[in-house]
C-alpha cells in the first residue's frame, strides 16, 4: 500500500451528587491533582485521556478529581463517604466539589471540559422540594446514591447527554431551588458503546486500515487487542498490505496467521491489498500480463482459504496520470496505462482461475474515472470499483470543472459495479482543530454515503498513527495517537464523534 493515508470506545457519563455533613478542619480532605487517563498497550479499553478536563468554580475554590466507589469521599472540604453506589456508576471518574458552595445561586456555577461525548449526571439532594431552573430538560432517574451522611438520605439522579466540549452547571441554590442543604459533585464513568451505534452505515462493511505486519506501531499493541478496538467500533473488515512471495505465500505468515485467526473469531475480515511487485514497465503487455496470471494464481492458491475479497494493486493509477483531473484518456500516459492494465487483468485472471468465488476489486483515487473506464475497455474483468477518498479532495470537488458534490453517486453513475471505499481519510496539517477538522470529515462522509446502496464499504484510513514516518502525513492519520510512542494511546475526536451519531 502506498502508506499514505487514515473511529472505540467509550462514552463518559459526567454525575453530580452532594452531601452535607460539617466536620472539624483537622478532618478535612486535602485537595489532590486531576489524575490524566491514558490507556496502555496491555489493555484493550479505549478511553480518552483527560476525559474531563479544565474544572472551574466561581468561587475559586481548587475542585479535585477521584474515584467513584462504595466507601470513596466525594468533597474536598468534608469527609463524607459514598455508601450506596449504583454497579452501573462504579468505579466513574470523580469531581470532587465543596461543601461549603452549597449555597451558591448562580446559573453558571460550575464549568469543565469533556473530550468525549458523554452522559452528564447530576445527583441532587433528596430533601429538595425544587431544583434548579437549569435541571429542566434533565431527566430524571430511578436511581439513587446513598451516603454515611444520615441526615441527607439519597441523592436524586439527573441526566443530559452532551457531545464533547464546554459543560456549564448552575449551583445547587440558583432559582427556583427550595431545600436542598448540599452541594452537589460531579463523576465520569466510561461505558463500553454498543457496535450497532458506532458509525452505523445501513448494511454497509465499516472497517478501518491497519499494518499489523511489520509497522512498529501495530507491534506494539497485541493481536488481541486490535481486534478488540476494532470490535468495540463495530468493525468488520481489516484491509493489510499484505507482501506474498513468489510461490504465493504470506512473506510474514508467522505474524499473519495470529491476526488471521483472531480476526476469524472475532467475525472480522481482512482485505489484503496485493502489492503489484512483479509488474516491469520495461517489459511487453505479454510479459506483464503472464507476470500478474502467476501472481494471482499464486496468491490464490496459497490463500484462498484466508481470504474471499483481494484488492489488487494500490494507486497505480497515479503512476500513469500526467495532467488533468483524470477524466479523460487523454489524461494518461497510454503506453505506460496498456502494461499496468495487462499486469492487472492478468492478476485477477489467475486468481479467478483458481479460485473462482473470489470477488476482485482494483482502486484509483481523485477523478481518475476514465483510469477506471479504460481498464474496463482493456479487457480487465474485476467485480468492485475500490476508491480512495481524502478530505482535500473532498472540499475541491465541489469547485472543479467537474462540480462533483458527492464521489458515491458520481462513480455510481459511471460503473455498474459496487463501489467500496477503501480508503477514507484526512490529510494532516498543521492547524490546532486537525483532529476536529479529522472528524468533520469522515463522520460527514459516512453519513452521505450511508443510505447508498451502491456502496458497498467504507475503510477508514488508519487505526493507529505512525510516527516513525518521516513524512508529516504519512505519520498521522490513525484515529488513535500516541501520548507516549509505543506504549500509551489516546483516542482522537473522531471516535468519539462517531460512536455519539
């Protein structure tokens, strides 16, 4: 694959509760630092780091953060212990307020950042006769959580769902509240999301790229637990550039069969992308003809039991591109176009020979549709039109002569074949919203293209970033990255975008 391209999971649920009991100084809980969460490459969690972040109060008072369980204190000015916690709300991440705000009556009381979307939960004071006017639309829950604090009872629990940014809470006592006697506190708890609501693209395959045999970033990080990520985001394809020599068998099959049968029981497929490596434009259309025939033939045999899909070659479209948008013949080198095509229909030929169930697809990118065309006129019999579709070309379809606003029905109108995007990515730049600007475009393009029924996939490119490329680009267009290299990972806000739609 030409390394050039591109999600989870979890949901926090933010909660807020109170209790009031006044104790001596010499008792009071000392503020602590809020603890960052990253994730590990010995877990299989996805959670964010700092999950929730930037906690301010009006009252100027340091909130701090902790861990919501049976027996755990929840104010820094109180000793108070939690003694009844819901099993679903245990072990969430908590804020731990102050008492002594109790009384506070402003509609902007408390503010905090979330890096996901999450489930915000207030849990308000049992003795209240009225809440807050900011609590209205919250809804209100069945579910209570009980202190030592005898005088309190339980706290009431709200709920809101937010997408991730800027939460603002009102105080305990803003108008119209009556009887509540404490301040309330703040928790996250992160909650596996179901895979029917990540990114959901009808009956469509949603599948994500990786290189998990030989890219030092997939190394590090178990069989097991790719697989895992990519089970919590409902994935069920995993295309690889796969090498195969010349006998047709995986050059790293030591590495390949461990994914292969964790992928299998796990209900994902892999999509091997199969590296032209014996195509010579110095030789005839013959030759590169008879070279792809024992190559697919090869591979195929060797295979067919791993794999139902191939997807033969990457970009070579762009090796005969000279001008233009790649519309028209004209565009393409065609001396260079006949040995790419022979070498091409020569692979399919020989993997269908062998394995004739086989379904075949070969990939351009951009407006290369006359690339496309032509190999169709060759002679070249493949089942699936593969394309590849970044964020740049995304936003200057619209503007060119073409005035293209939407590549699925664009190819739909041109080929009668299934048309699967194979790679789905935002090119990097330096900016400091890439990561928004990452997931503006990928959640966007799966919902315009999720109800196509021309469409018969959509991988995104890629799961992890890669920072030992050199190139700027080629380093950064995984879904996760890495907060320290090879060893912890934090999701970026595209999986959290995706699994909130």
């Amino acid at each position: 694959m030409n390394p050039k391209k591109i999600y989870l999971l979890f949901l926090f649920a933010v909660t807020a509760i109170i209790s009031c009991k006044k104790d001596d100084s010499s008792t009071l809980v000392s503020p602590i630092k809020p603890a960052a969460v990253e994730v590990a490459t010995t877990s299989t969690t996805l959670a964010s780091a700092n999950t929730l972040t930037s906690i301010n109060v009006v009252t100027g008072k340091t909130y701090a953060t902790g861990t919501l369980t049976n027996g755990s204190t929840y104010y820094i000015d109180r000793t108070n212990k939690l003694t009844s916690v819901p099993t679903s709300l245990s072990g969430a991440t908590l804020i731990k307020t102050a008492n002594d705000d109790k009384a506070n009556t402003s509609s902007s009381f408390l503010s905090f950042k979330l890096s996901s979307s999450s489930t915000v939960y207030i849990a308000y004071d049992g003795r209240a006769t009225a809440v807050p006017a900011w609590l209205s639309g919250w809804k209100k829950l069945t579910s209570t959580i009980t202190t030592d604090d005898t005088k309190m009872g339980s706290f009431v629990l709200y709920s809101k769902t937010y997408n991730a940014g800027t939460v603002i809470l009102g105080g305990t006592m803003a108008t119209p509240a009556v009887g509540a006697q404490c301040q309330y506190i703040v928790f996250a708890k992160a909650n596996t999301v179901s895979a029917s609501a990540v990114a959901e693209t009808s009956s469509q395959i949603f599948g994500v790229n990786g290189h998990s045999l030989g890219s030092d970033p997939y190394l590090a990080v178990s069989i097991d637990q790719q697989v895992a990520l990519l089970k919590q985001m409902g994935m069920t394809y995993y295309r690889q550039d796969v090498n195969f020599k010349s006998d047709g068998t995986i050059s790293s099959l030591s590495s390949f069969i461990p994914l292969y049968n964790a992928t299998k029981a796990a209900g994902i497929s892999i999509l091997p992308m199969i590296y032209a490596t014996t195509l010579d434009l110095d030789k005839s259309e013959n030759d590169n003809y008879t070279a792809g025939r024992l190559k697919g033939s090869a591979v195929a045999s060797q295979n067919s039991q791993y794999f139902d899909y191939y997807e033969l070659g990457n970009e070579l479209d762009n090796d005969v591109i000279r001008s233009g948008n790649g519309d028209k013949s004209t565009d393409y080198n065609l001396a260079k176009f006949k040995l790419i095509a022979a070498y091409l229909k020569g692979m399919r030929d020989g993997i269908k020979s062998v394995q004739p169930t086989a379904q075949t697809m070969i990939n351009a990118s951009w407006l290369h549709f006359a690339y496309m065309q032509m190999l169709i006129d060759y002679g070249v019999k493949f089942d699936i039109v593969a394309w590849h579709w970044y964020s740049e070309m995304e936003a200057a379809a619209p503007s060119n002569s073409m005035k293209i606003t939407n590549i699925a029905t664009k190819l739909a109108s041109l080929f009668d074949k299934p048309i699967w995007f194979t790679e789905v990515g935002q090119r990097y730049s330096n900016v400091s919203n890439i990561e928004d600007l990452q997931s503006d475009f990928i959640t966007s393009f799966i919902q315009k293209v999720k109800n196509n029924p021309d469409v018969g996939a959509v991988l995104l490119y890629e799961l992890f970033d890669e920072p030992q490329k050199t190139n700027t680009l080629e380093a950064n267009y995984g879904l996760i990255k890495w907060t320290s290299k090879y060893t912890k990972w934090k999701v970026k806000a595209v999986v959290n975008d995706l699994t909130s739609n």
